[in-house]
C-alpha cells in the first residue's frame, strides 16, 4: 500500500481522487492548496504526489508549480515521483522547457481517463520501488563487513 499526496484547490477533484486512490489499494492524503506549504507536504510522507498546476493562489501563497519546483529540491521528497495535472494547456505550453529539466514529472491534462491515471499511478510506484530498491541494496554493498573501508563486492564463482 502506497501513500499518494494530493494537491488540488477543488474538494470535488480531492473526493474522486480519493475515490481513486483507495480502489487502487492506496492511501490518500489530500490538501486543500489554499495553505499548504512543502513542510505540510513532507509530513505525509509521500510514495506519489499528484498536484495540480493552476492552484488558486494569492501573493503569500504556493502555486502548484512552486510546489513542484521545491518539492524536487527538497531532500526528502527530491526522488518521489509527481504527476501534474492541468486543465490550463496554454500555462503548459508556457512551462514545456521547464518540465523537460526536471526528473519525473509526469503531466495529465484534465479532462482525463479514470483508466489512463489509474495506470500511471500504479506504474509510477512500482518504478519508484524498484528504485529504492535498488538505491537499498547498493547501499547496504557498500557497508564494510570487516570494519574496514568499503570495496567492489566479492567475486562470485
């Protein structure tokens, strides 16, 4: 079971969302962007964030590209893979540049199928797995067993 961060100033858009998600076999957070800042988005520990781009916002507020753009330069959220969505095509075009530089955002225009977000998202959290799966175990090769510096692994005949 996967926990997928939500992000949307509509509560219906949250609602179908959840909806979703939980036929999915997941677990949802879902923030209503009016006050969400990126330490309320790290605090739910997100496997998937799914964030609209065009959040009602005001000048003391986040906009959901801002959220994106920290939450790729935040630590803890730096390898979770985001899936964006828009109604705004225009505001898309306007940020292709942008989104071809930045790993692992995925874009979504709305309207979109229930079927199609549904296997992005299953195949965005088995990717991301995979990765940290594979981030673990070059990790733990990497630990000196004798106490001594770490090496290449053992040869295996």
């Amino acid at each position: 079971m996967a926990r997928i961060t939500v992000i949307n100033d509509s509560s219906e858009f949250l609602d179908l969302m959840r909806e979703l998600v939980t036929s999915l076999g997941h677990q949802m957070a879902g923030l209503e962007a009016v006050h969400t800042s990126i330490e309320e988005v790290v605090r739910t520990k997100p496997d998937l964030l799914l964030v609209d781009l065009r959040l009602e916002n005001t000048p003391q507020e986040v906009s959901g590209w801002e959220l994106v753009i920290l939450a790729k330069a935040h630590h803890d959220l730096l390898n979770v893979p985001v899936i964006l969505c828009t109604a705004d095509v225009w505001e898309l075009k306007k940020r292709t540049r942008d989104l071809e530089q930045i790993a692992d955002v995925h874009v979504r225009t709305k309207p979109f199928q229930i079927d199609d977000m549904s296997e992005l998202i299953e195949r965005l959290l088995k990717t991301s797995r995979t990765k940290r799966t594979s981030r673990a175990k070059s990790a733990i090769s990497q630990i000196p067993v004798d106490g001594g510096p770490p090496g290449p692994p053992p040869l295996r005949r």
